[in-house]
C-alpha cells in the first residue's frame, strides 16, 4: 500500500504530526510561497522517510490563489519564471492547481482578466508541456470530470493530457469546490 499526503498550510505544529507516521510515504505536496520557501521546507523535512516532496506554489488570494487563464498576468508570470529560474536546477516536482480563481476575490479576476485568457492559457499549456526541458515534472491537480465534462475544462484552461502534455494527472474533490457545486 501507498500513502501520500497534500499539506496546503504548512505550518510547525502540523508539519510535527510527520514525527507520528512510522511507514514511509510516497510522496508530500506541500504549498509554499515561493520555491525559496519550498527549498527550506524540503531540507526540514528530509529527516523523515518520504519518497518525494513536491512543490505547491499558490498565489496570493486576490491574484487568484490557484492557477488558471484567469489568475493575475502578472502573478503568474512570476510563478512560472520563478520555477523556471530556480537557483538549484536539479529536478523540482510541482503541483500545478488548476482551478478558477477563488469566489471570494475571483470575481473582479474573471472579469478583469478574461481579456487575456486565451494568450495566458496558452502560456500556460506552453509552460507544462515544455517543462520537462528545464527538469521540471509537472502533476497537474483537476477538477473531476463527473462534475465538469473532460473537453469544457481543456477549454477553460483547466485540465492537461497528460499524453499529449507529458504531465502527471490528479483528480482531486475537496471542501473548495462547495462555491463552484451547491450541493457538496
């Protein structure tokens, strides 16, 4: 058996709860504000039997949190020269989210940034399915299917063949999607 875990607020006290695990872990996602940040986590946290440790970069709330066409212009040019710029160009895992931007500040992005969408997907889709050129391993976290039909989120910028993308695929359903779907 496998076991995995996604820590999307690490902090000490939960990051202390890896001190109770006693069998080995195939891989942590960990969220961090910058590939600095991740870089210290991953040294904290090497003492500790996990296979992998993989990067989950997030932008700030009112840039859109997660990734996506309609995520800030600029916010995600950041992220992406960032990782692509990385002091230590061995290998880096990341999780790329992509959801639309959260309700709460999201709003005023779709409108704002819905403008831009079409180039920013594509730079998006140029970003994944080149990462491998700058050692990048891609794991793209997607909204299921069962909820949105597969072609309307490869539309929207939100879900990656990994055949044709070279990425890592998981489906993932949690608490968030409650103000995209009213009856979770």
């Amino acid at each position: 058996m496998q076991f995995g875990f996604y820590e999307e607020f690490p902090t000490e006290d939960n990051l202390k709860r890896l001190d109770d695990i006693d069998f080995p872990l195939t891989h942590l996602v960990i969220s961090a504000e910058n590939v600095d940040e991740f870089y210290e986590l991953e040294r904290k946290l090497k003492k500790h039997d996990i296979e992998k440790i993989v990067y989950w970069p997030r932008l700030e709330e009112e840039e859109g949190y997660w990734f996506s066409p309609w995520s800030e212009n600029c916010a995600l040019g950041r992220k992406i020269q960032e990782v692509l710029n990385r002091p230590n160009q061995d290998q880096i895992t990341i999780h790329w989210d992509a959801e639309p931007p959260l309700i709460k500040g999201g709003r005023h992005l779709l409108l704002k940034e819905t403008p831009n969408f079409l180039k920013k997907r594509e730079n998006i889709q140029d970003f994944i399915k080149n990462a491998s050129k700058y050692n990048i391993r891609i794991i793209t976290g997607e909204i299921p299917s069962t909820l949105i039909p597969e072609r309307i989120l490869r539309h929207l910028g939100l879900s990656f063949n990994p055949n044709y993308y070279g990425n890592d695929m998981v489906k993932g359903l949690y608490t968030s999607f409650k103000h995209y779907v009213p009856f979770l």
